[in-house]
C-alpha cells in the first residue's frame, strides 16, 4: 500500500556484545574442562532427528558448530558440501550477519541442510531471520533451529532479581517459548513446522561457576542496554538466594530448556 511505514524491530540485542561474548567463548572453549554441555546436547540431538527424518544431505549450512562435531558427523553421513559459519568466525568457518544469518559468499548456492546453534534466541529480527533462511533452502531442503527457550535459568533470574533488590535491572535477555517457535516458522512460510522442547539439569555449587559455564559457551548477557553493575551487596545478595535455592549436599540444580524449531522450503 503506498504510503505504508515498515518498522524496524526494536533494538533488544547489542550485535557486537553478542559478537564479542562469542570470541571470548571460543577462547574459553580452548582451556580444560570448559563447559560444553549446550552445544553437545544440541549436536547430539540434529544427528538423531536427521537419521529419524532420513534426510540425507548433499550440501548444508551449519551456524554455531563450535569445535565442528556437527559438521564431522554429516560428512560422515556422505554430506559433500559442508559449510560452517559464525558471527565470530574461527579459523574454517564463514563471517555472517546474525539477522541476516546467510554469508554473502554463498548467495545464489541454495543448500538442503541448514542447522543453527544457539543462535537465534539473540536476533532482534527473528522472524525475518528464518524468513532469510528459509529462501536459502532449495525446495524440500531441511532446517533445525535451536536454543536455549524459555522457562531457563529460573535459580540465575531469582538470583539477579535479589541482586537487584527494589530496582530491577535487565539482565538476562527475554527468551522465545515454544508455541511462539511454531508461529514463527508458520509466517516464515516453512512446509511441515515442528517445535518442541527438552530440559537439561545441571548442578552447582556456586554461582560464580554457572555464570563461567554460560560465558564459555555464548550465553552471557548481550543485551543491548544491560543494566548498571551489581556491587558488592548486591552479589552478597545473589550469592544467598543461589544459596537458598540448594536442595541435597548444598547443590543448586538449574534448569536448560532447549527449544528446537525445524520445517522445511516447500516446492519439493
């Protein structure tokens, strides 16, 4: 309609914090012991889901494949052409814009594989994400889509909410649950939308070690207007509502709910 305004989705996440907390990740990744267990489960689940689905593909697009286990194992499956790319590229991997997620190299090359990781939870425009990768998909190409959903990191929020005491700041970024997963491919005109999700249990004695297994995995505060710094009262207070949260043997048990979207490009 002539004289219509498109707005642009507002600015919740800050690209370079997001691009920024990926480096540090991939530093993090490097030392012992650095926790993995996101992106494992993740990998873990796209091989099940491409040998329950039977998709066996000839190229793909994999975003987020830190360490490249996914990627390894869809060559192992006979994949050719195995693409791998990241706001903050390693060495190997392509350089791509998170709300445009397709690098600019591989324009007019469709593939019929595209997995992200951990990912798109942190898109400012997310519909218009999946709508650009949807358009990268050849007709009846695949796409798996996951992240960590909502309904995540209750003990961390409670934490930061007593942290905060009467002012609440923003601190842990809202996060997409899965009915509006499903709505979400629907307007981006996927074929076959399916979103569903699953719980992680991780334990912890302390909150200092579940704020430095989220950070070496990506999955620190990048908001884009973070609030002010906690001080020390403030983490006094956050460290005894992390506490008051333990259940057996002054363990915390926190809560990872990965949210899967997949559907595929119609006109197969």
């Amino acid at each position: 309609m002539a004289g219509t305004t498109v707005q642009a989705p507002p600015t919740i996440f800050s690209p370079e914090r997001r691009r920024a907390a990926r480096r540090r990740a991939l530093v993090m990744q490097r030392q012992p012991g650095a926790a993995r267990f996101l992106l494992d489960d993740m990998v873990e689940d796209v091989i099940e889901r491409l040998a329950f689905l039977r998709h066996e593909p000839r190229s793909a697009l994999v975003i987020g494949d830190r360490g490249g286990a996914l990627t390894a194992a869809l060559e192992a499956r006979g994949a050719g052409a195995v693409v791998r790319a990241d706001p903050a590229p390693d060495a190997g991997e392509l350089a791509l814009d998170e709300e445009a997620p397709f690098p600019p190299e591989m324009l007019g090359t469709g593939v019929d594989l595209i997995v992200s990781l951990a990912l798109l939870d942190t898109v400012n425009d997310l519909p218009g994400a999946l709508l650009h990768l949807r358009r990268a998909l050849v007709p009846g190409g695949l796409a798996i889509f996951s992240f960590v959903g909502a309904g995540s990191l209750p003990v961390l929020r409670g934490a930061m909410l007593a942290a905060d005491g009467e002012r609440p700041a923003a601190r842990l970024h809202p996060m997409v649950d899965v009915r509006a997963g499903a709505q979400l491919m629907q307007r981006a005109g996927f074929a076959d939308p399916v979103a569903d999700s699953r719980t992680l249990n991780v334990g912890y004695r302390s909150l200092e070690r579940l704020i430095g297994d989220l950070r070496a995995q990506g999955s620190g505060n990048v908001l884009a207007g973070s609030g002010p710094p906690i001080g020390k009262r403030g983490l006094a207070r956050a460290r005894k509502a992390f506490a008051d949260a333990a259940h057996t043997e002054g363990r915390v048990v926190e809560r990872c709910d990965i949210i899967t979207l997949s559907g595929r490009a119609g006109g197969a």
